[in-house]
C-alpha cells in the first residue's frame, strides 16, 4: 500500500529481519540493526513506550509514532485502510482509487470472506490442535478458494476491471502459499499454482509495481520454518519452489 499510493517519503520503513527470539522483532535489516529513524533496535520498544510491560505478541506491521516512539496501532486492515483516506493529500498525482465509492459495500462482504476464510483460513490449518478441527478449517479454506477461483474466471481483479484494497488483502496470503501455507500448515489439498484462475491473478499482481518488490520469498520462508519451532522442530527451510515461475507472462490483461 506504501509503495502504490507513493508513500514512502512521508511514512518511513523500518525492516525486520526474518528470524527473531522470544522477544520478537529486530531491525536486522537496518544499517547498524536498528529502526533508521526510531533509532531502536527492537519493535518492541515501541509496545512498552506505549503500554509499559506489553503482555501479548509483538506483530508486525505495525505504524510507530515518529516524535514519541509509541506504537500507534498493529490492526494492519486497519493500518492499509489509514494510508488511503487518511493520507491522501501525500498520495502520487497517478495513485489508484483503492476504494471506490460504487464498489464499497460488495468490496467489504468480499473482504471479510477473504479475511475470515483465507487470510486468517491458513493460520486456522497450521495451528488446528485436532485433527477434527484441521479438517474443517481445511474444508473451510478450499472452499473460499474455490469461490475466488470462480469469481476471477471472468473478471480481472476482485472487484472487476479495477485494482483495490481487497486485491492487496488477498495478494500476501496468495504470495506465500506455495512456499508456506501448502507444506507448513498442511494447506495441501492444490498448490497455488495449481488453481489457473487464481495463478495468473497472482502474477499479474506479482507483476504489478508496488507488489512484487516487497516480496522476499527466502524471508518468508525462514520466517515460518525457523521460528515456528512447534511445527517444523528440524528448522529446515525447503529450497523451492523457484521464485522465477512469478515472471512468467499472466495473460490477464
């Protein structure tokens, strides 16, 4: 969203590295390990200035308080929905109308059922602590696919011939599941690639710039395999699949 609005002077980017310990976040990726202009080397600085001995997880995205260090908020749809309607005056002359009027109301049942069932759908497989409840989160999932599957046959995006929030909602659950949800949380019934409408949605996104170039597939997966230990206790991050197949030509235009 950064990155299509034309963002990135106005709301800076502190980079966390893949890998963290059971205090969470670092800035490894930052010259020095820390936050370019918070100065800290963890995320979690932010949570405590915030609420002092923060009890839960330490997420990211999160958006931090540049003059106090504070955290602001960690509801990423939330954070999205902010960089468009709260920021627009800093937008680029050619940002695209993320959330058009006429489509707003089918857009939210879109994007609740795409959160509820495929964004939040995976996690809901990986982590099942029953086989019982594994094969209804399971079901749950592929059915939601099945639908996008559907609903992408005749149109280019989501929401028809117009690119929008609900896109950039799906997109970073489809980027990563090849490479994460269908081996790691056992999303396995088809690969990604496996389902022709939604493959060519996915490049054509991939493709799109501001989408591709936030994507670093060796951080996903060692993010997900190393420090999900409870899941994969060996540590071992899988090589593939190869990360070219997302260059190759979608057909959707």
């Amino acid at each position: 969203m950064r990155g299509l609005l034309g963002l990135e002077d106005v709301i800076s980017l502190g980079l966390c590295g893949p890998t963290h310990d059971e205090r969470s976040w670092t800035f490894d990726l930052d010259p020095g390990g820390k936050d370019p202009v918070l100065g800290m080397e963890r995320l979690q600085e932010a949570y405590f200035r915030r609420f002092p001995g923060y009890p839960r997880g330490i997420t990211v995205p999160a958006v931090v308080e540049v003059a106090t260090g504070k955290l602001v908020t960690n509801d990423f749809p939330w954070i999205t929905h902010d960089f468009f309607h709260e920021w627009r005056e800093f937008h680029r002359p050619d940002a695209p109308d993320l959330w058009p009027a006429d489509l707003r109301e089918e857009m939210e049942e879109v994007m609740e059922r795409v959160f509820t069932e495929v964004n939040n759908g995976v996690y809901r497989c990986g982590f099942a602590g029953s086989q019982r409840a594994y094969d209804r989160s399971y079901d749950r999932l592929f059915a939601a696919l099945d639908w996008l599957e559907e609903r992408l046959a005749d149109r280019r995006y989501l929401m028809g011939d117009r690119l929008t929030e609900a896109d950039v909602r799906l997109f970073t659950t489809l980027a990563r599941f090849d490479a994460v949800y269908h081996g790691h949380f056992k999303c396995n019934r088809q690969k990604l690639t496996e389902l022709p409408n939604l493959w060519a949605y996915a490049r054509d996104l991939y493709q799109t710039p501001g989408f591709g170039e936030t994507i670093d597939f060796d951080q996903i997966k060692a993010h997900y395999y190393v420090v999900h230990a409870d899941i994969n206790p060996t540590r071992i991050v899988p090589k593939g699949p190869d990360p070219a197949a997302w260059d190759e030509p979608h057909g959707r235009g």
